[in-house]
C-alpha cells in the first residue's frame, strides 16, 4: 500500500469501505504529515488531534458512505460547531459559531473526519494569512483558500473545501499544483459561510486527483450523473480580455494543450465571450466591491481599526460605488451570460490560463485572480488541472470552463483530456 498520506480522496475511500484501512489511521498519518510539514508551510488555522481521532473512532466503529472516515480541510470562513471560524481576522479570532455550516453538516453526515480549519486571507479577500507555498516556500500559494490548496498539495490532508468569490479557488489550485473545482452558481449552500459578495460566492472543493471531485460534490449534495462522452470534446481556446496578463509560459502552455488536444482528435477552435457594452472583468470588481461593502458593513461599524488597509480601501471604493453602476455592471453579467449560451452551442468546455503564471515570490500578496473573474461573474463551473511547470519549475495549471449546470459535461471533458494528455504542457 501507498504512504497513507499520499492517498488520494478516492483511493482512501475504497479502502475504508472495504475495512482495509481505518480511519483511525488515516488521520494519525495526516496529523504526522501535519506535524512534520505544517511549521513551514502553515496552513492550518486550527486543529485538535483528540477531536480527530474521536471521529475517526466513530468512523470506524459506525461507517457511513460515501466517505467512510476521509479526512476533510474546512477553509476559516465556514463555521464549524467544534472550531472557532476566525475569517483570518482578529476581529473573529474567538468567535465559536453555535452550529456547523450546511457543507460541513453535509460532511459529517456523509463520514467525514473534519481534520481541522484552514487558513484564509482577511474575510475571504486579499490581505494574506502565513500560509507558504508547499511546492517552494518562500512563494505565495495564492488566495483567499491558501491553507486548503497548500494542505492538499502537501499531503496534509486529501482532500479540503474552499470559495471562490473570485479566483480563490482556481487561483491557489494553480499555484500548488492541485485539482481545484468551483461547481455552477448556487448549487451548493453557501449557508453558514461569512459572505463577501453574495451573487459571486461559490463553495468548491480541493483534491489530489480529478477522480476525487465527484466524490466530493456528492458528499456535499451535488450527485452528479456520470454520462459517458459519445465523441471527444470540442474545446474553445478563449483568449479573453485579460490574455495580455499572462506570462509568455502561461500562454504557450494553453496553446500547447490546445493544439495536443487537436492531436488527439478533439475539436479545439478559437472562441471569444467578449461583449459590446463593456469590460466583464471590470464587471465583477464593481459588483464584488459594491456587495463587499454592503456584506461586511457591520465590520466597519464595529472593528474598523482592526481590519487591513487593504481591506479598508476596498470597502470604501466599494461603498462609493454609485447603485446605478452595480446595476449596470449586473446588466452586463447578464449579457455575458447570454453570450457564454451561444458560445456553447458550438463548445463543450472553454480553456484558458488559470492564473497569469507561476506562483509569485512573497507573501505579501496572492497573485492576479484576472483569468478567474469572468467565469465567476458568469457562475460557470470551473477546473483547474495541474500537470505543467512554469520556466521557474512551479506549477501553470489549465482552467477548464463549462457551461451553466453543466458541470458533469465539464468533468466528463477534463477526465477525456486526463486520458489523452496534451505531451508538452
């Protein structure tokens, strides 16, 4: 057998239901890799190793499918009934919510052992927590849900929950070289989770392996049917509005998957999602920062002085945002959505960078979330897929976009694109 640490979500799943590993295990392997690893990378906000191994006990003394004991990362903004949820603030640094979130009742309910809460930026934006890069530290792991991306990377865990507002979570899955997924728009309850800007807060899942994703989604509510592909995907090579951010490696690396793609006998042709009244990207920063101002207001009332500079700022661009500019820039989601329809009628999945390249040197910031706002405005599902290195030897992951509710189509298409990959990514 495989170090335990090393197993994926999966994998682990099929030896716990089948009384080959017990959990009891499994989480003592995670809390050593915890130990040996966590000093230097520092993604967990919080653990209790007893409280572990007490729901590993009763994992393994009552299993309940599907998860038979996993051991599941839960990202700081998401209450927890046994954690405190501190939103990577001192503000909240003792607050003990008085009951789970709904994905982490969803965990538990599915048999889940919930490791521990991972580190977040500052509510979920951009002021970033300790967390290093595992891949090489030193370097960011990218936001808001670094200690989840970084703590799967590491082998800390297999599998973690994350939100994407928006790129922080295809951003940081990027950075660390994992599989990141945000599902659809609202097919996940966001009850429970500290809000940033609700019509763009999405809840998603980290994992070692493409295969652990479903599991996942089923677990928190979100069966998805599996439907073999009748032929290969057509692919959109989509140089949106932002191309000219990425790195000149970042580009070939899309490029270069979109013409292996080609290769191996997929449709790949050049789409674009652009609209004619104006900047999507720009969109989702006045909605993000007009409904952030709104969301957290409270915070401003109370806590002021304890919240970043950073954060401060933001808020008061987003509370000078005229109403009339949020509406608008609404009115151009919407646009973009029915843009993004016709452009399906003739693509299964859009392909394009997931972060502008390799993880930034620093921690005093999280990187350029620009590949990832339009998908996020839009409430498309979005993969990254992992598997190329940059010029500096980290990770440049692929972001796979789906269309609306279509997110088993969007698995489905990147589980093809695992079984013929594109050579020289």
């Amino acid at each position: 057998m495989k170090a335990l640490q090393t197993l994926g979500a999966k994998e682990a799943v099929g030896l716990l239901s089948r009384r080959e590993l017990t959990a009891q295990a499994l989480v003592a392997a995670c809390l050593e890799r915890i130990a040996s690893e966590d000093p230097r990378v520092q993604a967990w906000e919080s653990l209790n190793a007893e409280g572990a191994m007490e729901q590993a006990r009763a994992a393994d003394a009552h299993p309940r499918a599907p998860l038979y004991g996993l051991p599941v990362g839960v990202k700081d903004i998401i209450d927890t009934a046994d954690f405190p949820t501190a939103c990577g603030s001192p503000v909240y640094r003792d607050r003990r919510p008085v009951r789970d979130a709904a994905c982490v009742t969803a965990l538990r309910a599915a048999g889940a052992v919930i490791l521990g809460k991972t580190v977040t930026t500052e509510f979920a934006f951009y002021s970033p927590g300790p967390t290093h890069n595992p891949r090489r530290l030193g370097h960011t792991p990218g936001g808001s849900s670094s200690g989840s991306a970084a703590a799967v990377a590491a082998e800390m865990v297999p599998a973690a929950l994350g939100t994407q507002t928006a790129g922080s979570i295809l951003r940081p899955a990027s950075f660390c070289g994992v599989y990141g997924f945000k599902p659809t728009f609202g097919r996940l309850s966001m009850e429970g989770i500290h809000p940033l800007a609700p019509s763009l807060d999405t809840l998603g899942v980290f994992t070692r392996a493409l295969e652990d994703v479903p599991l996942l989604l089923h677990a928190l509510g979100l069966a998805l049917q599996k439907t073999p592909l009748s032929r290969p995907p057509r692919f959109g090579l989509w140089r949106s509005e932002v191309w000219g951010l990425a790195t000149p490696a970042a580009q070939r690396c899309v490029e270069a998957a979109a013409a292996a793609l080609d290769a191996a006998g997929a449709v790949v042709r050049d789409v674009e999602l652009a609209v004619d009244t104006g900047s999507l990207a720009e969109a989702q920063r006045t909605i993000m920062g007009y409904e952030a101002a709104l969301a957290l207001s409270p915070l401003r009332v109370a806590h002021d002085e304890a919240l970043s500079s950073t954060l401060r700022t933001f808020l008061d661009e987003g509370a000078a945002t005229p109403p009339e500019r949020y509406r608008a820039a609404l009115a151009l989601a919407e646009a973009g959505r029915a843009r993004a329809r016709e452009v399906f009628r003739t693509v299964d999945v859009l392909l394009t960078p997931s972060a502008p390249g390799e993880a930034p040197l620093g921690l005093e910031a999280t990187g350029n979330p620009a590949f990832n706002r339009i998908p996020t405005l839009l409430g498309l599902p979005c993969l990254n897929v992992p598997g190329a290195l940059g010029p500096e030897g980290l990770p440049v992951g692929l972001q796979l976009v789906g269309q609306a509710d279509a997110d088993a189509a969007l698995l489905a298409a990147a589980a093809w694109m695992t079984a013929h990959p594109p050579g020289d990514r």
